[in-house]
C-alpha cells in the first residue's frame, strides 16, 4: 500500500512539468517583477514629476493583471496537459504585453509613438487570450494527456 505523500510524488518532480508550463510559469513570475519595478521606477522618474498618466497606469495594471494570467496559464498547463489552446493563451497573454503595455511605456517615458498603432492589438490580444484559455479549459477531458 502505498503512503498518502506517494500520490503527489509526480507533482513534485520538476521532471515532469511540460517546458510550456514552467516557460509561462517563469515569464509570468518575471512580468510581475518588472511590474513592481517599472510602479517603483515611474513614481520617481523626473518625466512623470507632475503624476504618472493614466495610460500608464492602466499599463501596469494591465501588465500585474496578465502577468498573474501567465502564472494560470503554466499552472493550467501542468494540471490539464499540454494542449495548442492553452499553449497559444499563453503566447497571446505575452503579446499582449508588448503590444499593449510595453509599448505604452516606450511611449510615455521614452517619448518613442512609433508603434502607437499596435495598442489595441495588444489588447486584442489579450481578449483572445482569455477566450483561447476557456476553449483549452473546456476541453480538457476531450483529449489525451500528452507532455510536451
């Protein structure tokens, strides 16, 4: 018979965590760590010494919301298997984090507006990126579980 602790033996072996899983895992611990940076850096920046603007701040909201997106994505991926729904959520949440927040940075602290264009596609995709999450949740019981 074995010990209530041998059932989570698997869990507990990074060996077994889908690279897709702990890439997500690990870009989405790194964006929230420059979230924090970025919120601590903006407060004392000369150019922001009249206030951090409001796109600024729906920026790194933005960032901190899909940063823990990321996190859930790689959890999702462990729990529930590899799957191109899940793995393409993650993707998506990382482009949009470019397009998005990143871009919007470049913007408002470097004075760079050549991608100004490419806002709403970073929020485009993160809305795909929370819809593709769903499809890959919903699914999970319809396929078999594969590493990858």
């Amino acid at each position: 018979m074995s010990s209530p602790s041998s059932a989570f033996t698997s869990v507990d072996s990074p060996l077994v965590w889908p690279t897709s899983a702990r890439w997500f895992l690990a870009l989405g611990a790194i964006s929230a760590c420059t979230s924090v940076v970025f919120s601590a850096a903006f407060a004392h920046l000369p150019v922001f010494a009249g206030g951090v603007p409001m796109a600024v701040q729906t920026a790194l909201s933005q960032q901190q919301f899909h940063s823990l997106g990321l996190l859930f994505t790689g959890l999702a991926l462990r729990v529930c298997g590899v799957s191109r729904w899940l793995q393409a959520a993650g993707w998506l949440m990382l482009v949009g984090l470019v397009l998005f927040s990143f871009n919007l940075y470049a913007r408002h602290v470097l004075d760079w507006d050549a991608l100004r264009a490419l806002v709403p596609w970073g929020g485009t995709a993160w809305i795909l990126a929370w819809l593709f999450l769903a499809m890959g949740l919903a699914r999970v019981n319809r396929r078999p579980n594969r590493q990858a």
